[in-house]
C-alpha cells in the first residue's frame, strides 16, 4: 500500500509537473504573443510616422523656393545693380515684385486644388517656378529678369498657399502643428542656403555670380519629381470627391490603427455631408467669404490677421535688407556683409527647429505670445540701436544681436504658428479657398513691406522705421491676446465646432464639443 501510495504519488507528482510546465509553456506562448503584438504596433507606429514625415517633408519643398529666393536676393541684388546698372527704385521694385504676384498664385491655387487635388497643385507650382528661375539666370536685362521673377512669383504663390493646407488634411491632431509647421521651417532653411550661397559666389565676377546664385534655386523643386511618386492625394479632398476607398487607404498609412484611420474617416465624411447639405449648395464659396456668418467671420479675423502680421512686422525687409542694415550699422565690408547675414540665417534656422518641439507642446497661443513680445523688444532695441550707435563697435555688435534676435523669436512663433492656424481653423468647404485668402493678405503685405523699404528708410531713417515695425509688433500682441484662440489637440472638426460655439470654449465646453462629436460619427 505504502509503495502504491508512493507511486501514486509519484505518478500524480509527475502529471503535476507535466501540467505546470504545461501551463507554463502556454503562459510563454501568450507572452511571447503578447510582445509580438506589442511589436507589431510598435513598428507599425514608426513607420506611420515615418510615413507621415515624408509627405510633409516633400510637400514642403517648395517653400525651400520662396525661402531661398528671400535670401539669396538680398545678396544677389548688390551684384545685380552693378552689373545692370539698375536705379534704386528698380532696385525696391525688382526685390518686392515676387511678394505682390504671388497673390496670382495663392488666389488660383485654392480653386485649382479643390479641382485637381492638393498634390498636384503643388507639383503645378513647381513647374512654374522652375520656369521663371530658368529665365531669371539667363536674363540679359532688367526686363528680362523682371519677367522671370513675375513667373517665379506665381509659382510662389501657388506653393506657399497649398503645403499647409495639404499637410494639415493629412496629420492626426496629435502631430498637426509639428508636421505643419514643416513649410516655414523649410522657408527659414532655403534663406539659409541663400545666404550661404552668396557668401560662396561672391568672389566670382560680376556678369557671373548673382547669375549662378539665382540658378542654384532651380535645383530643390527637381526633388519634387520623385515626391510625386511618394505623396498620396489628401484624404479630406478625396472624401469631397466620393473617393471613400482611396481616402481609406490614405488615412490607414497616416494613422497608427485601423480603428482610428476609420473614426478619422467617419469625421470626415459627417464634416463632408454637413459641407454639401442643402444648407450649403446654395451657397457660393466665395460668397460666404465675402458675406460671412459670425464663425466664418471670426475664422477670417484670426487666419487673415495673423498672416497679415506675420508680414507687417517686418521680417521680410530684416531678411531682405539685411546688408543695408548692417551697413548702416558701420559694417563697410561687403564681405563682412554677407558674412553676418549667414549668422542672421543659422539664428532663424535653428530656432524653427526649436519651434517643432514646442508647438505641439506648449501650444499654438503661448508661443505666439512669447514670439509677439520679444519681437517688440527686439526691433525696439535695432531701432535705438541705429538712431544713437551707429559706426561705433558696440554698435554693431549690438545690431547683429538685434537682429539675430528678432528672427529668433519670428522664428519659434508667429513665423510656423501663423501657417499652422490659417490652415486648421477653417471648415473642410472653405479651407483651401480661405487660406488662399490669408496667403493673398500675406503676400501683399509682404511686398508693401520690401517695397517701400528702402524708400520710408530715405526719409525717416532706417532705426525710425524700425521703430514703426517695434510698434506694428506690439499692436500684434494685442491682436493675438484678443482675436487667435488655441487649438491645440483638437481635430480639425472640432476646431470648426469651437468656432460656431462662439470661440475659445471653457474646459467643460470643450468636452462638451468632442462628445458630441464623438455621438455625431457614432450615428454615421
């Protein structure tokens, strides 16, 4: 009995053993199934934002365009009017034609696009810009080369008016303002590559130079080619366009789940319906931009006013007059010259990189503040600076600060923060239109500015005008505090259900708004 036991015991301690190693086995296998899945979604995350980086990269290409025009003319202009004898009215006019035409661009641009889609409004754009460039380097008189650079112009327009746009119908509200904010860092780095580029050619001779420096631009919107085989057509255009299933495959690459590449979907499609309900149809696009309803208006006030400040203030005369400030700061040298406009554009480069961390983080609102306020100061402190310290050495070194200051801070806020509102606070109807509209007021305010520039300056000095953008920036912060709400975190349906609840929502209200949102694509 006692061996029996003991063998029972054994046999029943062996059929233990064999069901915990049993169980064991079983608990490695959902573990180690486990971890795969984990795995899986894991690299299926990386490769959404791989994915996602890409389309925003190659749509901003063409903001490298207008970046490296804005900076390479500052120093090409020096060699231009001593090899084509040009006046310095020719001068103003030939620096600030390419801001006032490219409102041709960004006018069509918004129609074209809702025609043709978003991506190939951005290749069309390249293909004029290359044009104009084209025949801006082989230009033998000024006529010539105010020719190529009205077509470059259009070309311009065309391309800063859809990359926003296009880059924010693509992104989860998570990452909106990071990816979008991709145009103006691309801006701030072709100005870079544009001062670069004068301080290399310069030494070369004079019938040369500023003609291999405006050459060099054509070379960016080659890469377009190959983005066209890279970017898909934006998922919001092809909802409008009854595309359901190229819309899904488009959202399922720029989304980390099925399940949420289908919520995103099915908002888009509520938001599609509600655009082409009858409440709508009989209503003209440019005739609700024109006669507004108090959200749409509200909408124009913060997208329209803030690209209009982003300009007034004065960023495109610092970038494109940068050797005439220096200059009149005691800096004689035209090597020197453009030696301190390279430092002015590594300072604008680096801080638009600092603004991707942030933008997303901090918000939209605080950085526009931080980047309003320290605007004033520093376009107050260049305007002293040249009125009472001009050719003395602290003087300049105190320019340069100024200087490198005021696109710092135009840099890591208004600067990136402007194209990311003026591209998600509009509804899916109006967006490509009523950023047209804000590009137009930009790019008009732009060319005021550089045209004027060098005129206002004969009469009332350079550190006075100066003083009048110190005042036009503190004006900014006003706008801001009262007019731009924050709109961070939010999908670009619930953006337009804040507005029509009357602007910037308390906290309760603003749950609110993604429960109903939320019911809304439920019942869809």
């Amino acid at each position: 009995m006692g061996v029996q036991e003991n063998g029972n015991g054994l046999v029943g301690g062996k059929n233990k053993y064999k069901r915990m190693e049993s169980d064991a086995l079983e608990e490695d296998t959902v573990l180690s199934s486990n971890h795969q899945d984990q795995e899986g979604v894991y690299v299926e995350k990386r490769n959404t934002k791989i994915y996602l980086l890409a389309c925003a990269v190659f749509a901003s290409l063409n903001s490298v365009l207008l970046g490296y025009d804005v900076g390479v003319m500052s120093g090409a202009i020096l060699f231009i009017k001593e090899d084509l004898k040009i006046s310095e009215v020719q001068e103003e006019v030939l620096v600030g034609i390419l801001s006032i035409v490219s409102l041709l661009g960004s006018l069509a641009g918004g129609k074209m696009s809702d025609a043709i889609g978003r991506k190939w409004t951005i290749a069309f754009a390249t293909l004029v810009f290359q044009s104009g460039a084209a025949i801006m380097t082989l230009a033998p008189s000024f006529t010539v080369l105010m020719s190529g650079r009205i077509l470059a112009g259009v070309g311009i327009g065309f391309g800063v008016m859809i990359a926003p746009v296009y880059i924010a119908e693509i992104s989860p509200s998570a990452v909106r303002g990071s990816l979008t904010s991709f145009p103006e860092i691309f801006i701030n780095l072709g100005i870079l590559l544009g001062y670069i580029s004068n301080y290399a050619f310069s030494g070369l001779p004079v019938h040369i130079n500023w003609r291999v420096m405006l050459g060099i631009g054509i070379l960016p919107s080659i890469f377009m080619g190959v983005a066209l085989f890279v970017i898909p057509e934006s998922p919001r255009w092809l909802v409008g366009q009854n595309r359901i299933e190229e819309a899904r495959t488009v959202l399922s690459k720029t989304n980390d789940s099925e399940k949420e590449a289908e919520e995103r979907l099915a908002e888009i499609q509520l938001a599609a319906d509600l655009a082409n309900s009858e409440k709508h149809e009989a209503k003209a696009v440019w005739q609700e931009l024109l006669k507004p309803s108090p959200a749409v208006r509200k909408m124009l006030i913060a997208g329209c006013g803030i690209q209009c400040f982003q300009q007034i203030t004065g960023i495109d005369a610092t970038v494109y007059y940068s050797p005439t400030i220096f200059k009149d700061a005691g800096i004689k040298s035209e090597t020197h010259l453009l030696a301190a406009t390279v430092a002015v554009g590594f300072t604008k480069t680096i801080f638009i990189l600092i603004a991707i961390f942030l933008i997303d983080n901090v918000g939209r609102k605080p950085l526009l503040y931080v980047s309003t306020i320290g605007m004033t100061v520093s376009l107050l402190s260049l305007s002293l600076t040249l009125s009472f310290m001009s050719d003395e050495k602290f003087g300049i070194e105190l320019a340069l600060l100024s200087v490198c200051a005021n696109v710092a801070f135009f840099s890591v806020g208004i600067g990136p923060v402007c194209w990311v509102l003026s591209s998600e606070i509009y509804p899916q109807r109006l967006r490509a239109q009523a950023s047209a509209l804000g590009a137009v007021g930009s790019r008009v305010s732009s060319g005021a500015v550089s045209m004027s520039f060098l005129s206002v300056s004969a009469a009332i000095t350079v550190g006075g005008t100066f003083f009048v953008f110190s005042v036009i920036s503190a004006l900014s912060v006003a706008f801001v505090h009262t007019c731009v709400p924050e709109t961070k975190g939010k999908s670009l349906e619930q953006i337009e259900m804040m507005f029509q609840n009357g602007g910037e929502l308390q906290s309760g209200e603003v749950e609110l708004g993604d429960v109903e949102v939320q019911r809304l694509v439920q019942k869809e």
